[in-house]
C-alpha cells in the first residue's frame, strides 16, 4: 500500500520533531554540566589550597 503525502510529511515532521528535541535535551543537559563546573571549581580551589 502506497503511503499517501500528507502520511510521508507527518512521518517527516514527527523525526524532525524528534531530532530538535533530541538537540534541545542534549544542549540543556550540557549547560548544566558547564555550569556545575563552574559552580565547583571555586569551590574545590579553596577546599585544595585552605
């Protein structure tokens, strides 16, 4: 059964979707690991030098 235009555009769309959410969680994920390091640093600086 052929698949009709409109069924291939959502099928299209929804990995779009996906993928951006995909991009979205990941870059989030990141910026909270940069600054929980930068959040650490000072501190595990003072604790190694005090």
């Amino acid at each position: 059964m052929a698949k009709t235009q409109s069924a291939k555009l959502l099928e299209y769309s929804g990995r779009q979707v996906r993928r951006a959410i995909y991009l979205v969680v990941g870059l989030f994920i990141l910026f909270l690991i940069v600054m929980g390091i930068i959040w650490a640093v000072p501190r595990i600086w003072h604790w190694a030098i005090g």
